[in-house]
C-alpha cells in the first residue's frame, strides 16, 4: 500500500483588529445606519466623521485637523480607519502611534516629515503603450516545480485580446501569467497590459460578449469592448506619494543612497526640494494633482512639544495632508515641559482641531461588534459564550473581550470541539488576563515580596 503524504500548506492568516470595516455607514444624508459597513451604534461620531470626509472631498479642511477623544476601546482608531476607506483606495493613509516618533536612529521631524509625505498623494496622467482588450481565449500553461516536485506551478500563458475592430494573441512569461491568475482574469474581462512593466489591470466585464459567464449577483462593472487597435497609447492615471518620489529622486542622485535608503537613512533635504519643485510644474502644466490623505497619529499624547509644533506648522503648509489624532488623555503635562494642557497638547494646536468624542457600548452594542468579529475571524461562538463575552466586553474592555476569542477557539479545538462553549471561553479568560487585573496582580505581589 502506498503512503499518502497530504500536503496542507497552512495559509497565514493576517486578521488585523479593523479589517471587519468596511466604510462609516452612513445614508445618502449623512446619518448613521445602526448596524452599517461594519460599525455599530457611535452614532454621533460617525456622523461627524462623515462631515469631515465631505469637507475632505470638497477641499475645505486645509489648515486644521481631527482630534478622537474617548476612553480605550471606543472606536477612535477603528473612526480613523473608516474615513480612510470611505476617502478610497486612491488616498493615502499612514497610521503611526505617538510613540513611534521616538527611534534612536532617526529625528522626530524627518520621521514626522516622512510620514507626512507618505500621506500626500500626487496623481500623475502618464501616456503608456498597452494591450488592451476583451479576453477571448485564455490559456495557461503549468510545469512542475523544480524543486517541489508535487507542486504544480504556472509557467506561461497564451492570451487572445480582441477590440471591435482587431485581435492580437500574446504569449506572456510567468510573472504576467501569475498576475492574471491573481487577479482571477477570465474570458469576457476587458483588460489591459503595459507593454513596457508588464502590469495588468482589469477595466471590467464586456457587455455583451456572448462567451462571457454571467451570475446573479456581478462585481465587477458591464464595460464596452473597446475600439480600434489592441495595441495602443492609453492616458494612464496613476497616483504616487510624494515619499514614493523622494525615494525616486534620492536614489538618481547617488548610487550610495539608493542602496542605503529605505534602510536607516534620512533622505537629502536636497531631494525633497526637488520633488516639491517638479511636482509644483507638473500641476502647473496640469499633468499631475495633489491627493490629500490622511495622517492617522494615535496615542497622540506620546508626543513632545517639539513635535506638537512641528504638526501645527504643518498644516499650514502649502501640501498638507489630513491631520487626524486620537487619544484617552484629559488634563495631562504636555510631554517635554511642565505645562498642563488639555489632551496634553499645547492650545495653539488644539485651536487647529476639530474634536470628536467617542463614548463606551452598551450590552447590545457590544454583542453586535461580537458578533461581526466572530464571523470576520471564522470562530463560532455557542450562546452562551457570546453572552460570556458580552459580560466581559461591559466589565473589562471590548478590546480584552474581542481578544480573547482567538484563545478560546484554540481551548476548543483541544477539546475537540469547533465551537467555542462558555467554559472555552472561562479557561480562556483564566490564562490571559486584562490589564486591571495584570496590575493588581503585580501589586499583591510586590506587597508580598516586600514583607518578606
Ligand atoms: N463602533 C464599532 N463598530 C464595530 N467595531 C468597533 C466599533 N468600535 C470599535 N470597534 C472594534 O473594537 C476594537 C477596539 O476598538 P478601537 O478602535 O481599537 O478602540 P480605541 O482606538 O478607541 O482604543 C477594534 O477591533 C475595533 O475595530
Ligand atoms: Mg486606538
């Protein structure tokens, strides 16, 4: 009898903490729909973050910023991450925490400047020469891997492109082939393939191509096959971060920096001057425009009055992105000095911002947001467990509640179950701990360890 070697590559799984939203959940008015893009109740915060997103779009934000202010797990980073996607995915978004301005390698302002340039997008219109067309035949062609002799790899694939008017057959290499299986290209898609980078991108589904599969429920958009050549000169719309260009002029000025940037050095003041300069023509020529994103800094409180500072001077900038801070501070020193301020922050910066307060959840809300990281996180929760967590989430924290999921599920398995039960989610709680609890743990111990 021949062994079977079954052969299961575990596929890492990356489920960050707010990937269950999807947008602010609002209706056409800007009020807040309860249960909406994954969010749930924060009502009035979320309607305040929609007036920012419209002033936002309509370019009316310049010179100020947002500030979230509620006790952890209320929901002003998961508010923050909403805006961004409701901005789309052509606006940039930097997260950092205040704490992350402190390193040992670089300044606080080039690492704040960073930051800010990472979140100004420029939008360039570029002409490129492209394949474009509807997919009328596709074939790829598998090899085994020379290595891994049970896995079976794409090599190459034969792409047949038609317009109205002309059909082309291209055979493309491995890594256009791995893109088009990536992205899932089937017959009847409108695509199109930089001749140059080999980048392929998908405009939609043909209207109308009779070999084209149809389902009830489509996602991607009815597009008509277009006219003349496949191969052609198409205006390109592509949006880049000033970072991205800093990168870019930094690494033609010295072959040095190009092997050394990205790694630990600073970039030349030199090149971001130039950048500012060349983006500055491309708008005058009207070849490019600047796309405000958003620069997300959470436990802002971290930061030192020199940074403080440094963010108020630039959001008077002429480029500025969208300054948005969060923090659980009330009157607290201003980190640096010996003032007490406000979110410990100096008042010449909090005059700049908006406030937005987020409060805590009720037992329901609480059992909703459960519930929707339950299924973002495939667990299964028996009743009582998600009223265990519930209870949990109005003691403690959300945050320790949501947490212990992930644990509890593992105490299942072990047990041979794949629902979590109320005990799983005991046995769980016994192990990891909450904060209010980890302290008190410490102090009965350092009593203890002083008597003796
Ligand atoms: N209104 C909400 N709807 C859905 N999920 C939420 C909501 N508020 C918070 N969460 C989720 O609860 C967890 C804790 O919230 P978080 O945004 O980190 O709080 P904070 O930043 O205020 O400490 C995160 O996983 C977050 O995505
Ligand atoms: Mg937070």
């Amino acid at each position: 009898m021949g062994i079977e070697i079954k052969v299961e590559v575990p596929r890492p799984k990356r489920i960050g903490a707010h990937s269950h939203i999807r947008g602010l959940g609002l209706d056409e008015k800007g009020k807040a729909i309860p249960v909406a893009d994954g969010l749930v109740g924060q009502v009035e915060a979320r309607e305040a973050a929609g007036i920012v997103v419209r002033m936002i779009r309509e370019g009316r934000i310049a010179g100020r910023g947002i500030l979230f202010v509620g006790p952890p797990g209320t929901g002003k980073t998961a508010l923050a991450i909403a805006i961004a996607r409701e901005l789309g995915e052509d606006t940039p978004f930097v997260a950092l925490s205040g704490s992350e301005i402190y390193s040992s390698e670089k300044k606080k302002t080039e690492i704040l400047t960073e930051a800010l340039r990472r979140a100004l997008g420029v939008r360039i219109r570029e002409k490129r020469t492209v394949y474009e067309g509807v997919v009328k035949e596709l074939k790829i062609r598998r090899s085994r891997h020379p290595m891994v002799p049970y896995m079976v790899i794409p090599r190459e694939a034969r792409i047949r492109l038609a317009t109205k008017d002309d059909e082309v057959t291209l055979t493309v290499g491995e890594e256009i082939t791995h893109q088009l299986l990536e992205i899932g290209i089937r017959r009847g898609d409108v695509i199109w393939i930089d001749a140059e980078t080999g980048r392929v991108f998908r405009v939609g589904k043909a209207k109308g191509f009779e070999e084209a599969r149809y389902y009830d429920i489509e996602t991607h958009k009815l597009v008509e096959v277009p006219r003349g050549p496949v191969k052609k000169e198409k205006e390109i719309v592509r949006t880049y971060t000033l970072h991205d260009l800093d990168l870019y002029v930094s690494a033609q000025r010295s072959l040095i920096s190009f092997f050394t940037i990205g790694v630990e050095k600073e970039i030349p003041p030199e090149a971001r001057r130039e950048v500012d300069e060349m983006v500055k023509k491309w708008i005058d020529d009207k070849k490019a425009e600047i796309v405000p994103g958003v620069l997300f800094i959470d436990d802002a409180h971290m930061m030192d009055i020199e940074a403080f500072s440094f963010l108020s001077r630039a959001m008077e900038s002429e480029f500025s992105p969208i300054i948005i801070l969060a923090t659980n501070r009330g009157l607290v020193k201003i980190r640096g000095t010996d003032i007490v301020s406000p979110h410990g922050m100096p008042l010449d910066l909090l005059d700049r911002l908006l406030i937005i307060p987020t409060r805590p959840y009720n037992a329901d809300e609480i059992r909703e947001i459960i519930k929707i990281r339950a299924n973002e996180e495939e667990v299964e929760l028996e009743d009582d467990a998600l009223e265990e967590l519930v209870k949990i989430g109005v003691e403690t924290s959300l945050r320790y509640a949501v947490q212990l999921m992930e644990p509890a599920r593992i105490i299942a398995l072990n047990n041979g179950r794949s629902k979590i039960s109320v005990e799983d989610i005991r046995n769980a709680r016994k192990l990891f701990i909450d904060v209010s609890q980890s302290v008190k743990y410490l102090k009965e111990y350092e009593e203890k360890f002083l008597k003796i």
